[in-house]
C-alpha cells in the first residue's frame, strides 16, 4: 500500500531508514522554525561579541564600531538574523557586488528599483478604462426647500 504524506514527512522517513547512505544522525531532529530563529539570534550576538572582543586595531572591530555609530543595536541584529535566513539569497547578493564599486551598485540598485516601479504602474496603466464614480451632488437636494 501507498502512503500519502507531505512531503517534509516523507523526507523524514527515507532519510531515517536510509541514514547511512544520506549520511545523517539516525536519531537526527527536525528543527523548528522558532528554535531555529532563537539559533540565528544566538550566532548573530556571539559573532557580534566575538567582534567587539578583538583588539581596538582590527578593521573588523572599527567597521562593527562605525555600523554601531550609525544604527541601534537591536536593528543590527535584526538586519544580521534576516540574512541568515535568507543565506543563499544574501550570498548571491555579496559575490554579485564584491568587485564592483559603490556607484556601480547604486545605479544597479536604481534600476532594479525603477523596473519594479514601471512593473507595479503597468497594470494601471494598461488596464481598461473604468466608468467615472458617480459623486454626490452639491447641489440643494431637490427634497429640501431653498429659500
């Protein structure tokens, strides 16, 4: 008989009957999403402390310094743990701008910004036309009497 499940269940179960060939924990855990987001944050303060650790010298310690100079604490942290949830995006993101100067990303950034505003106006702008609303009239009702 076939079992229907979904599929992170039916994950599960061929990677705990096949453990060895997947090369996984046979007792291995499924990590939830709030366990998970408590991890980020715990990495996200120890590298952050690990930072503010090192000597006064380092250009790691100054950079975190600056970036702590200019926004909060608690939005660095937010900023940090969202990247980690969003890795492979935020990997993308650093190998595609590594080499190029901060105008080059700028005017990138500004196109990429400009194309979303022209493809969130386009629907409007092609879009059927649509009968004027009818408006209450400003005019004496003609119930009321106007002396």
């Amino acid at each position: 008989t076939a079992r229907i499940s979904p599929i992170h269940a039916f994950c599960t179960s061929v990677l705990r009957e096949y453990p060895i060939e997947a090369d996984v924990d046979p007792a291995f855990a499924i990590l939830e999403e709030v366990d998970a987001d408590a991890l980020r944050r715990q990495a996200v303060r120890q590298t952050l402390e690990t930072l503010a650790n090192r000597a006064d010298e380092d250009p790691d310690k100054e950079a975190l310094r600056r970036t702590l100079g200019e926004w909060p604490r608690r939005y660095l942290d937010n900023i940090l743990a969202g990247l980690l949830r969003k890795k492979r995006l935020a990997r993308y993101w650093c190998h595609r701008y590594a080499e190029q100067s901060p105008q080059a990303i700028c005017k990138h950034w500004r196109q990429m910004r400009d194309a979303a505003w022209r493809r969130s106006a386009l629907p409007c702008a092609t879009s059927r036309p649509t009968r004027p609303r009818k408006t209450p009239s400003t005019s004496p009702r003609p119930w009321r009497k106007t002396y």
